[in-house]
C-alpha cells in the first residue's frame, strides 16, 4: 500500500456533478457528465496507481476494473463525484472485503478532516501505519499502529495466499526490470538472505 496522489480534476465539473438532487444514483448513468467524470478520472488513477489496487496493491486486470468509494456513497452521497473518495480497487479488496463497510470514525463538515479508521490511500503515509519485512517466499506485513491493524484485517492483507502474491508479484516485476523502491529493497534482501550459508547446521 503506498500514499496516493489526488489526481488533477474540473472543479467546477465536480461541483456541478455533486449538486445533482441523488448524487449515489446519478452515479450509475452511462452517459452525460457522470460518464465523462468516471472515465477521465479511471484513466487517472490508473496511471496514478500503476494500475494496482488501493489497498492490496495486487496488479489490476480487464477493462472494468472496480472504483470504490473510500467512504461508501450509500451512506455519504454528497461526497459521490469527490475525487479524494475514490479509488481503483480489486474486486477481493472491494466486493468481498470492503462492500459497503463505513470507515468514517470521526464525521466532520469537510471530508479531509475526517478521522477514518483504517489507512486512506490519500489521506494517511502508509508507512507510519505499516510495515513490511522480505522474505524469500513471502513479503510479511505487520502494524504499527490500530489503524494499521484495523487495515491488515479489514483487507485480509496478513492471509498466506494474500502473501505469497506480494511475493509473487516482486518475483515478476523483478524480471521485466519494473520493480522499484521499497519493493526492491525486500526482495533483494530476501535474494540475499536466500544465499546466506546456514552456519547452525554446517557443523
């Protein structure tokens, strides 16, 4: 999981969008603004997030990858078109994990200073709520912090099959030559640590 990047938007476009009487269901039209609004703003955050997922950072595939709203647009619909509530996300992360949880802990008037339960891809740094250590088969991670927890937890991020992918994944990334910064770091430690001579048994 890493701090994302609020992408670039209109304004006056996400303001128009947002008076709309049923934000949550003018959302669902295939057409007019809301259909611009979507696929402008899908083509953003895929390049934004290198297109992986907001919060397991597995590689997206296919055209429709799923948008979720941080904050559910079922129970806060004002906030429906706001680009700082979405998000590209797999469909385990948000069809099976997240569904419609309410993250919001602590309701405020504007939407960045609410207090939000688990780590918000724009809002919080990752990395004072998580950590990882490599491995040769395996890309651990653990919390710092409740809200790390409360992340770990909600996206089944610490599960062996969730895991084994990360790990997977530095081993693909590393042979195409894509792989960068702190996954890098992991997995050439791991690669190092899987050269070390065991001394405890070569007596």
């Amino acid at each position: 999981m890493k701090k994302l990047k609020v992408p670039s938007y209109d304004w006056d476009l996400v303001a128009k969008l947002a008076k709309h009487p049923n934000p949550q269901n003018y959302w669902n039209n295939t057409g007019g603004y809301p259909r611009h609004f979507k696929d402008a703003l899908t083509e953003k955050l895929k390049i934004i997030q290198h297109n992986r997922c907001a919060y397991c950072s597995t590689e997206l595939f296919g055209n429709e990858i799923p948008r979720d709203h941080i904050a559910p647009k079922e129970k806060y619909s004002l906030w429906t078109f706001r680009p700082e509530n979405i998000v590209l996300a797999c469909s385990y992360c948000n069809s099976e994990r997240k569904k419609v949880y309410n993250p919001i802990i602590g309701l405020r008037r504007k939407y960045k200073k609410c207090v939000f339960e688990f780590v918000h891809p724009y809002l919080d740094n990752p990395d004072q709520h998580l950590a990882y250590q490599g491995a040769l088969k395996a890309i651990l991670i653990s919390s710092k912090t409740p809200k790390g927890e409360k992340t770990i937890d909600l996206f089944d991020l610490a599960s062996p099959e969730r895991t084994k992918q990360r790990a997977s994944d530095c081993q693909f990334f590393d042979i195409d030559g894509t792989l960068h910064g702190r996954w890098r770091s992991l997995y050439e430690a791991a690669k190092t640590q899987s050269l070390k001579p065991n001394l405890e048994s070569s007596g």
